[in-house]
C-alpha cells in the first residue's frame, strides 16, 4: 500500500472504518462506504469519495465496487471494518438474527472478497484486510452467533490467502473497544465492567487508535511477508 493509491473502507460510518478513513484521506484516494450518508459528510470534506449503500445486499455489491473502480481506478486495498453484532442468548437467536449477522459479517466480506480478486477491481499487489474479533476464537454465552459469525471471517482470510497470492489478505481481531457498536448495550459494557476489563488485561485494552495503527502497518510495504494472520489486538486480554 504505498501513497497514491486507492483505498476502499467499507463500514466507514463509525468507529474503526470512519478513524482509518479520516487517517488514509491525507495520502490515498480513499473511497467509502457505509449505509447512512450523513454520516460520511464529515469525511467528504477531506476528499473522500462517499458512497450510501447497504452491503446486506449481495446482489448489488459487483456494481457498487466496479463503479468505485470507474471513478477512482482499481483497489491497491480494501478494509472490510463493517460489523453487526446480537448480544442473546442462543434460545432467543431468531432466524432474522442470523441473517443479519452472517450477511454483514461474513457473507458482504465473502462477496467483495470475490469481486476483489479481479484484475478489473483491484492491483496485483493489492491487500484485503478484515476486522474480525477475539470472540471467533473465545465464544461466551450471549455472543455465539456472533462468534460464529467472525470464526468464519477468519477461515475466509485463511482461505483467500492460499488462493490470491500475490494479493495479501490479513486480518485485525479486536479484544472489546469503545464504539457506537458497544456503546449500544449500556447494562452489559458499563463502568464495572470496563474496570473489570482493566485489571483483566495486561497491557493497555484496546483502543480505536491501537487498531488503525495495526491495520496500516499490515497493509504497508513493511508487512509484504504478512498474509493469512489475524493479529490480535486486545492487550492480552485473551491470553
């Protein structure tokens, strides 16, 4: 990923996507998407190239992506950061619940990750990362599905690595962070469980920041060797 090149963030609206958005629009054409356009007017203003769609549907993501390619040139890298998450226990997971995790958080990635194998979509040398999460590997009740979910993200990031050389296909697994996404269960991620967190972990938890820096140097030339990994970035926490 050298500077000029052209950057997708899908997932950008928020969080991890819109941080590393924001952070690559200073040296890339960056495109990004996400599914509510107000939240990428901020972005627009630092030259970023917005676009509102809902990757839920699969059918509409090789034309999406060809016309990304159209207005800004092929992909030198994509960062796959949208995610759905269902705190519930497994008896009260419907079958809606399901749909909606796999689609955004396995199914788009699988989609994209097709399209992106292209030589009309992307560069030779291009790089796929994805955000996955420590719970692929550490499911706890309440977050199986969604467990579930990420375990397969890492079996495609595997998978795709073995198959796409010399395109480089890496993964970042968080431990738990501070966005809208968490913020969105207030009686579980609260202040005792962030002081739980603390004690728990035996670095620094991790943070939004930490991730974009991790992300940046996997798709740098610094990592050419790197493909296939799922970095944890958790501060320990799942040791």
């Amino acid at each position: 990923m050298a500077d000029g090149g052209h950057i997708l963030v899908v997932g950008a609206s928020s969080g991890i996507g819109y941080a590393l958005a924001e952070r690559l629009a200073s040296s890339h054409a960056v495109s990004a998407i996400a599914r509510r356009s107000e939240r990428l007017a901020p972005l627009q203003q630092l030259g970023v190239k917005a676009y509102a769609a809902d990757i839920s549907d699969l059918a509409s993501i090789p034309a999406l992506l060809q016309s990304i390619v159209e207005a800004q040139g092929p992909l030198t890298g994509l960062i796959y950061c949208a995610g759905a998450q269902k705190i519930k226990p497994m008896r009260s997971i419907q079958a809606l619940d399901v749909e909606q995790l796999y689609g955004i958080n396995l199914l788009a990635p699988t989609v994209m990750a097709g399209q992106f194998a292209s030589r009309r979509i992307s560069s030779e040398n291009a790089v796929f990362c994805a955000i996955s999460s420590i719970a692929a590997d550490r499911p706890e009740p309440g977050i199986v599905a969604y467990s579930a979910s990420k375990a397969g993200l890492n079996g495609l990031i595997r998978g795709l690595a073995r198959e796409l050389g010399p395109r480089r296909i890496v993964g970042v697994a968080p431990g738990w962070i501070d966005t809208e996404m968490t913020q969105a269960y207030p009686h579980l991620y609260n202040d005792a469980f962030r002081e739980k967190l603390k004690k728990e972990t035996p670095a620094a938890p991790a943070t939004i920041d930490g991730v974009v820096k991790t992300v940046l140097f996997l798709m740098s030339p610094a990592a050419e060797s790197i493909t296939g990994e799922i970095i944890r970035v958790d501060g320990g926490a799942s040791l």
